[in-house]
C-alpha cells in the first residue's frame, strides 16, 4: 500500500489540503468512524480517511446521503466512540431533522460535524452560512483559518466534544477546505475505546416530557461554553493600537493579516475561532474599544452577538462590519483592505491590473469528451421532437446539470438534491404536457426515491429520466449503492434502480445504454406515450460508466482508445455534430469541422448520429 | 526577492495546474517557506477555465491572489493566459505556452490576433511551445511539467532544478517519472538558455 498524503512522522511538516488537514487531525485525535456523502468542497475529508481507513481501524462509509451520515456517527457516538461526518453547507439542511434533536442529546463519544460552506457559491445552489445552524441547533462552532490550525483544531475538538458531551461543527469554506499550506503533523494516537451502547433512554429518546429536560440542559451547555472559550486557545488578541479593534474570524483573519501589512497599521486583532457561542469575556474585551470592526464572510453572526452583549453589558463601542464588508460573495485581502481603510481614515489603492481590450470567448464547463449524458440529452430531445410536446424539464444536482447550456436547455428547474421529482410532479399535475426530470443515479439514491413513491402513489405524469453513471462523478467518483463496491473498493451488493422503481409500483421501466441513439430515443418515445396516456409515472434509466472512469480503465488495462475522425470529403457541413450534439473533442476550424484526436475518447456516438456517415474511427478496432 | 511572492497558473481544467502547483508547493515547504496554494474544484474540473494559486513567503498568507498582485503568471493555453492577465502586477512575468485551445461551440477567435495581443500587454514575457517540448519528453500530457521547468529556469522563484526534481522523484515512479524529469529540463533549458529576461 502506498503511503497517503496524510500519513507521516510526527514532527514532519507536509504540504496537505484543507480537507487533508482535517482528515489528518481525526486520526490524531483516534476517531473509529467516518461518514458522509460526497459534496463540493468537503469531498476529500472521508476520501482520503477512505484511503487509510483500514490501517488505522476506522470505519469509512459513504452513506447514501448526509441525513443518514450524520445518523451513523450518532450512532457510534452513542458506542462511545470517536465519529466524524463531513458535508457541504446544503448538505446539513439534508441532515437538520437529525441535527436538530442532536444538539438536546448532546454526544458521548466526540462527534465532530464538518460542515464546508461556499462563499460565493463556486459549486452550489446558494451561499448559505451554516454558522446559523449552530445557534439554532445549541451546537457551538469553529472556525479554523489555516490548514494547520484545521488539522490542530479537528483533534482538539474531540477532547472539547467529549468534555461538553456535545457535538461540534468545525466550519470551513472553500477557500480553506480547497487551499494548500504547510501542516506539521502530530502524534497518532490510539484509544482502544472498546464500543458498549450507553442505554439511557430518557436522553436518547426525544419525547416528552424528556425533552423539555433536554432543552434547558443544551441551553446550560451553550452558557458555559460561552464563559469557557474565552480561554480557547485558538482565539487571541494581537495587541495593537487602543483606537480600532478587528475582529476576524475564520479564513477572514489571513484577508485582515494581508490587508493591514498593505495599509501600515497596527489595529488591535481579536483572531476569533469560535463563533457560536461568542466568548462572552472576549466579546466584553473588545467592546471596549472605541470602534470594533468584525470581518467575517457571509452573515452578521460575530457582529449582531457583539451588537447583543454590548447592550447587555452597557457598552458604547461602535460596531462596524456588514455596513462595510459585503454579505454576498466571499472576502479578499483587497475587499478587507478597502474597508479598514475608511474607518482607519488612511487612504487604499489598490494595484492597478493589467487590462486586455480583447473580448475572449467563455468557456463555461462542458460535459466531457464521450459523457453519457450527452447523448441522452440529444436523445431525449428527439424524442421529445417525435412526441410533439413542449414539456418542461426540471433538472437536478450533478455533471449532468450542464444540460442547462445550450445546445441542450434542458433544466427549466433546478433546485436541490433530489427537486426534480418533487417539483416536477407539482408541475405536471398542472401541465398540458407531460414534465421530463433528468436525475442522476446517485441523487436519485440520496434524495429521489420518496418523490418517485410519491408520483407513483399520486398518480403524476412525470417521466423520469435517471442519467446512470455507474458513481457520484462530479465530486470525484465516490461509489454509491449501485457502484457495486465500497470505498476502499472492496466488492459490494449491487442495489439496482430498476429494481427500486419496479418495487416503488412504477410501471413503465425500461434500461437503455445511453451510447444508443436510437435506442435511448425510441424508449423515451415509448415512455412519454405511457405517461400521457396513463396519467402516471414512467422510468428510462440511461446507463453508461462514467466517461472518465470508463477512459482510466481502459488505459490500465492497456486498451488502445481509438479516436475518430471526419472524412472531408463527406462531411456536408450540416453541423449537426458541433452545433447540436456539441462535445468539446468536435470544433470548426475555418469552414471545416475537425475532431481533436488528443480529445476524442473514441465513443463513436457521434458517427451515428452523423447524417452523412463521414465519421469513422481513425482505424478499425481488432479484437 | 522579495518577502512574500505570489504566482497564478491558469488554463483550462485537466492540464494539470493542480499538480504542477503542487510539486511547486512541496519544494517550497521543504525549503521552509510558509506557503498556501489555492484552487477551485467542482463544476470547473473539467473542460473549465481555472485558475491556481500559490503563494509563498514568511507569516500569514491569504490563500488567494487578486489583481494585479501576481508576481508571475503561467499560462498553459493562450485564451486562459489573456483571461488571467489582470491578476499580474505590471512588473511581473508572464510564461505562456503556446497552445491554442478555443472553448467548443464559441466565436471563432483568431490565434495570431490573440498572440499579438499578448505582445502588446508589454510585458516581459517567455512564449514557448511546451506541448511540442512534452512531446519530445515523452508524452504530450508532461506539458505542466515543462511549463514548472520553464518557470524554474525563469529565476522568478527561488527554487533549483535539483529542489524541484527532487519532489518529483518522490511524487513519480519508472516511465513517468523518466518523462516528467526530461520535462522538466527541456522547460528549464530552454529558457534559461535564452539568457535573462
């Protein structure tokens, strides 16, 4: 086994990402379980323990999705044990039934819940903070500012965890999650905790009138830990001038770091790691300054606390933060800067950048070279055509929501995990035309079964498109119940979605092998006839490996990719293949279309569409 | 050379920037550098414009660079070079391959219009063609690594050809470390044998 990149010697300082960073600090910190459901940008925490699982006797699962990863750490907690779970921000609104009666309970083994939000929404649906889940679930937060302190401050919480018998959220953001720095690493450390069920029913079951017990317990937790972190040791104040306070939390402190040294100041840095609650003997320190600025990322959390104990306490501090620093989209050195500079009175500019005059053409992500997707979309389309019907698409969470740019449109709604069934039902009860939902395999296992019983039940002409990949592919091919192995990957049952659908009462199901033009597009044909006519649900499951994964197993196993090519001479230039089936391996040069051959993965689905049949593989494939 | 430096690598996702932020990355914090590197996955892994950071020097570093602060950008394909040129600083360098990858479905742009754009920028600027060099090295996809081999042999970071080769003799085995290494010279001597820039 080769050595990952979070395993080495104590002492021994490695260039790790944020994810690898706190992946690292759960071993030190001896956790035995690990769960999640992939998710930008939290994705690489449970791969990389993934990886090392095994060595080190913790128990890796990908779950099916967060609501049930976060279930399964509470569970091993419950045993006494270590666990953590990881998921993006909108991954916790999944998980928040659980969450909600977790921050009464409370944890007995240390769970430590990663919560990565996304400031500026690089790769979600919105930018929701998720600090807002501690205070509404009595659940405290942390925020770490480097990768270092990530890895320090994941082992740490599980000491603090247990202390507090709470859970905890470790907040990160994409900035940090995804960025690399130096981390020195630390002692491994081994509990042999053996695992018992800690029965205590009056705490674990959430009824009343237990719960109302419960309830005032958490609200005495959070008040303690609000006089306790005080003395945390990831907040610190860096002594400065008496005149400004700056309160900076999370990947904020390095911003303000940046931009004092540019402005040549020297305000007084509160550098603050705990969010939720507030240090109250901390947040007093700093009122008592004539002008506190708080920079944090997103909403007023730190700032409206502030703004609560200074009235509390009596404190005429002047409080400056959402009025300056921007709530929509992440923070920068230049952003902060801008804004210390107006209530330090000491003039900003910032560099002055090299400007292009030239337009340059966008390149928005495409669907790869050879993704099935593709052609399912082109498929789908003709079918739709061949129908007469103008349905509306809804769309879900995946690679395939590129189906949202032309040439496809085919997301008139997308929402979140697991929409496109449910509100694409309350469209088609209400819609001439039948209403088409492309859902992937593995969100159709997180979140679209309930609404594909639901369309069953409710009799709802909905067809149903599952874009099947064989992986979770747009986080980085994490295998799901239908991959047919585990994380380490280790062979599994394989839980098929036409086994589900057909069990869910549908009755029109049918597979199809997404490469098949013809085929894909006549069962869809098929499938929106039974729809209309029925009035009720139908399933074309679209299968095909990932484009990706398909390539790398053929490269070890040393299969030749052929690639294809246009014969100019009968190519008619209708530009069917680069205006409408549009893979990025087909482009125009000139007047002529070209296939890049160093691009071209070698599917051929474009020489069957091709009306000419000008494209062939470069040379003909033996075996 | 200054306390704290900061580089920006773009091109177009799957050319490998990650990685060849990395190998740069680790030779820096094995010199003793405090270093950050950030990138963007997600939606942009594929087919996508990105853009990586590394930036290095003593103390606290945000993990971003932003207008007009890089003191060097690498390019790995024209268009994504032009789209970047605002994040460097108007004395910093600019190393560029000369690859030609317009976006599928696009307005046709004009490479030579793009190139003489790139000219009057007035930069100090290394053109090179590190596909046809990755070529010679072996395989067309060490083309990242002679772009590292060039930037070494620029002298805008302060690291050897040896503090580089010997990260990639541990990131790489047989066959591919054979190419990365050639790679890695075939950047490095073509521009350092062009003499000071």
């Amino acid at each position: 086994m080769p050595k990952s990149t979070i395993e080495g010697s104590p002492g021994e300082v490695k260039l790790l990402l944020g994810n690898e960073a706190i992946a690292r600090g759960a071993l030190e910190a001896g956790i035995s379980i690990a769960t999640a459901y992939p998710g930008t940008p939290s994705t690489e925490i449970v791969e990389t323990l993934a990886e090392v699982g095994e060595r080190y006797g913790v128990y890796v699962e990908w779950s099916v999705n967060e609501k049930v990863a976060l279930e399964v750490a509470i569970g091993g907690s419950m045993m006494g044990l270590r666990a953590l779970t990881a998921m993006k921000h909108v991954g916790v609104n999944v998980a928040s039934d659980s969450l909600m009666s977790l921050g009464y309970a409370g944890a007995l083994g240390g769970l430590v819940i990663v919560t990565a939000d996304d400031p500026s929404a690089h790769s979600s649906q919105n930018e929701q903070d998720n600090r807002i889940y501690g205070i509404h679930s009595y659940i405290p937060v942390f925020e770490p500012a480097s990768p270092q302190e990530a890895k320090d401050m994941t082992r740490d919480l599980f000491d603090l965890s247990e202390k507090y018998e709470t859970a905890v959220f470790l907040r990160t953001t994409t900035r940090l999650a995804h960025s690399r720095g130096e981390v020195k690493l630390g002692e491994l450390v081994k509990l042999e905790r053996k695992p018992a069920f800690h029965r205590d029913p009056e705490r674990w079951c959430c009824l009343p009138p237990y719960d109302l017990v419960s309830h005032q317990k958490a609200l005495d937790r959070v008040r303690r830990l609000e006089e306790d972190l005080s003395g945390f040791k990831y907040n610190w104040v860096e002594e400065g001038s008496k005149e400004l306070a700056i309160v900076a939390s999370g990947a904020s402190y390095a911003y303000v770091k940046e931009a004092v040294e540019r402005l040549n100041i020297n305000p007084t840095i509160f550098k603050l790691s705990s969010t939720f609650p507030l240090p109250r003997k901390l947040a007093i320190q700093a009122l008592n300054f004539e002008r506190v600025l708080v920079v944090e990322e997103l909403e007023p959390v730190v700032e409206d606390r502030l703004k609560v104990i200074a009235y509390e306490e009596g404190l005429k501090a002047q409080i400056f933060g959402k009025n300056l620093i921007p709530r929509v989209r992440e923070l920068s050195t230049p952003i902060v800067a801008s804004a210390i500079s107006k209530i330090a009175g000491v003039p900003y500019s910032p560099p002055t950048p090299v400007r292009i005059s030239l337009e340059l053409p966008a390149r928005p992500p495409v669907l790869c070279a050879g993704c099935p997707h593709r052609a399912t979309y082109y498929a789908v389309k003709l079918a739709v055509a061949r129908s007469r019907i103008k349905p509306v698409y809804t769309n879900d969470i995946g690679c395939y929501s590129l189906g949202f740019y032309p040439p496809f449109n085919t997301a008139d709604v997308m929402w979140c995990m697991g929409a496109s069934l449910g509100i694409g039902s309350g469209i088609a009860k209400f819609s001439q035309d039948p209403v088409v939902a492309f859902i992937g395999d593995s969100t159709f296992y997180h979140a679209g079964i309930p609404g594909l019983i639901n369309a069953v039940y409710n009799n709802i002409p909905l067809l149903v498109v599952v874009m099947d990949n064989g992986i979770t592919a747009m986080t980085g091919h994490q295998p799901h119940p239908g991959s047919g192995y585990g994380p380490a990957g280790e062979p599994r049952q394989v839980i098929k979605i036409e086994d589900l659908a057909r069990a869910a009462g549908v009755g029109f199901v049918e597979v199809v092998d997404a490469y098949n033009i013809n085929e894909v597009r006549d069962v869809a044909e098929r499938a929106i006839r039974y729809v209309r006519e029925n009035k009720r649900p139908a399933v074309v499951i679209s299968r095909r490996p990932c484009a990706l994964i398909e390539l790398r197993r053929k490269r070890s196993r040393g299969e030749e990719i052929v690639p294809y090519f246009i014969d100019q001479e009968k190519c008619i230039k209708c530009g069917v293949c680069v205006d409408k089936f549009s893979c990025p391996a087909i482009v125009r040069e000139g007047d002529r279309i070209l296939i890049l051959p160093d691009v071209c993965v070698g599917c051929g689905v474009c020489a069957s569409i091709c009306p000419a049949k000008a494209i062939r593989p470069v040379k003909s494939v033996t075996g | 050379m200054g306390v704290k430096r900061a580089l920006a690598i773009a091109g177009v996702g799957g050319q490998g920037q990650i990685t060849l932020a990395t190998i740069l990355g680790q030779a820096l914090v094995r010199k003793g550098y405090n270093v950050r590197g950030g990138e963007v996955h997600g939606l942009s892994q594929r087919g996508g414009s990105v853009v990586v950071f590394v930036k290095y020097g003593r103390g606290i570093l945000s993990p971003i660079v932003t207008e007009g602060e890089a003191d060097v950008l690498v390019g790995l394909e024209i268009i994504e070079t032009l789209r970047r040129v605002p994040l460097l600083s108007p004395s910093g360098v600019l190393i560029v391959n000369d690859f030609f990858l317009p976006p599928p479905a696009s307005k046709p742009v004009n490479r030579e219009d793009l190139k003489k754009a790139l000219k009057s920028l007035g930069l100090k600027t290394i053109l090179l063609n590190a596909n046809e060099l990755a070529v010679k090295a072996g395989s067309p996809i060490s083309s990242n690594i002679v772009m590292l081999g060039a930037l070494i042999g620029s002298k805008t970071v302060d690291l050897s050809l040896e503090e580089v080769s010997s990260v990639l003799s541990e990131r790489f085995k047989g066959k591919t470390l054979e190419v990365n290494m050639n790679a890695l010279k075939m950047g490095y001597d073509y521009v350092s044998s062009r003499g000071s820039i």
